[in-house]
C-alpha cells in the first residue's frame, strides 16, 4: 500500500475543519457521539488518500460528501429518532462511512482503472450514477412515519440500526462510481481555482470600486448627519445621530439592496441619495460582471493562440 502524499495533511485539514464547523454548530455537547464521529472521519480521508494520492482537490469533494451526510444523518435523528440509545446512534452513523470505504477498499483497482480510462463518458453520460439516491431518501421519508406509529425503545434502536444497513448496503454497491464522481469533481475543481487565479486581477478591480463607493456614499451620509440638521435615521426604532460605522453599515446593505429594517433613512434627502446609490450599485453589478466576463474571454483566447 502506497504512503499518503504531501497533500494529505492539508485535505485532512480541510475535511475535519468542515467537519467541526458542522458538528460544533449542531451537537449539544462533545460526548462520546462528537468523538465517534470525528474517529470515523479521520479513518476514512486517510484511507482515501492512501489509495488515491496526489487527488489534492478531491479533499473538498469529500469533505462536503462527508459533511452534507453528516448533516442529514443529524436531521433525520433529532427529527424521528430523539428516544434511540446512544450506541445505536453512534453505531449506525459509521456504519454507511465504513461501508463506503469497504467498498472502495475491495474495488481499488477498477477505480483506478475506470479514473484513468473511462472516466469522462461514465460521468457525462450516465446519471444512473444518481439514482441510488432515490431509495436512500425512500428510507429517510420512510423514517417520518415512525413518530405517528408511536415506536419506541428497543424497536426504534433496531428500526434506526437496519435503515442505516440498508443504507450502508446501496453505499458499497455503488461505492465504485461514487470514488469515480468524488475524483473527477477533484479534477473539476482544479480547473475552477485555475481560471479562478487568472480572474484575480479583475475581481480584484471590480472589489476595489465596489468599496470606493461604499466609503463614498457612508462618508456622504455621515457628513450630512453632521451638517444638516436632523436625524436622519431610524435606528433600531429610535431617531437619533448616526455614527460613521453605522453609515459604512447602511451604506454596504444599501449598495447590496439588503435593507435588514434595523436602520432605516428617515429624511427626504437620504431616500433620495440612498436611491442614487442603489441605481450605481445595480450598474456597477452589471458593469464588473461584463468586464470580468470579457477578460476571461480574451484570456482563453490568449491561451488557445499558444
């Protein structure tokens, strides 16, 4: 079995980052639960760059796979399964990981061979990839009925344990096509940050003026506040002075056409420049997304005449 490459450290990184921003935003406590889940992940991305090294960008498709499975399991628990026994909670989240993993253990060698030789046709062509999905949800949807059935105790442990095996049954059986989407989603990525690098200059330009305008019109505001007799504002259901930093604030969620009500124009003069800035922020949208859209134009042709 190969080492890990140089990029392992980083994915791992990455997955479990994603990872503890999930669960500390949704666990109660780091119980015992936090730590199996933790330990079923690190296994699991060093398992995967083991068999797959240099797959760097395949980190971030992972690391969602892991997370958005990590979510749902959480929803589906809290929803139909709140009265289960902590060992099966715990049991049955890992059990689709290790499948999963099982089945990209035992079939290494012909998704190494389907990555190198027919990967682009599987994936364009055949969203049969997908459909495992369908009766994964079946089971998820099934799960609702539980709390109308009144089941509770042991029978909801051992409800909960076979949806999470027949679930990890469908994930080893399709564990092959699934490595093969998670690897071509790598590559994927690589181009995205590629062109992503070469839109820099633009975007950057494009930020630039956008925060010009921002500053401008907050210095606006606050300078009116301060010469003309007011208030102006409405803030937080209280007319009162306005500071610069609550002008930089209205002045970014006017310019975004958020408007969150907290702070509110309450003179004819600042409705009026307000609407300015909203008619400039609209044209500015427009104009930075041409121009970002023509230099990507003119940097694939620059490219293509090489």
């Amino acid at each position: 079995m190969r080492k890990p490459d140089r990029y392992w450290l980083p994915g791992m990184a990455f997955t479990l980052g994603l990872y503890l921003l999930v669960a500390m935003a949704v666990a109660e406590d780091f119980g015992v639960f936090f730590f199996v889940m933790l330990g079923t992940l690190v296994f699991s991305v060093t398992l995967f760059y083991w068999l797959f090294p240099g797959s760097h960008l395949t980190t971030i498709a992972l690391a969602n796979f892991l997370s958005v499975y990590a979510c749902l399991f959480l929803f589906f628990v809290e929803s139909n399964f709140s009265a289960a026994a902590e060992w099966a909670v715990r049991l049955s989240f890992a059990m689709p990981i290790l499948a999963f993993m099982a089945g990209v253990w035992l079939r290494r060698g012909s998704i190494h061979r389907l990555v190198r030789h027919e990967m682009e046709p599987r994936l364009r062509y055949a969203p049969r990839l997908f459909l495992w999905l369908i009766p994964v949800f079946a089971i998820g949807l099934a799960s609702f009925l539980l709390p109308h059935l009144a089941v509770a105790g042991e029978s909801l442990n051992y409800i909960l344990l076979g949806s999470m095996a027949a679930i990890a049954l469908l994930v080893l059986g399709v564990s092959r096509d699934v490595t093969a989407f998670l690897l071509e989603t790598g590559l994927l990525f690589e181009d995205f940050f590629s062109q992503a690098k070469a839109l820099l200059a633009p975007t950057l330009a494009f930020f630039t003026y956008y925060s010009f305008v921002v500053i401008v019109f907050a210095s606006v505001y606050r300078i009116i506040e301060r010469v003309i007799p007011g208030p102006h504002f409405v803030i937080s259901g209280e007319m009162r002075s306005i500071t610069f930093m609550e002008s930089l604030y209205f002045s970014i969620i006017t310019l975004s056409t958020v408007g969150y009500g907290d702070l509110v124009p309450a003179s004819l003069l600042i409705r009026a420049i307000a609407s300015l800035q909203i008619v400039i922020g609209v044209w500015l949208i427009i104009f930075g997304f041409s121009e970002v859209l023509r230099f990507a134009r003119e940097h694939r042709l620059h490219d293509a005449r090489k």
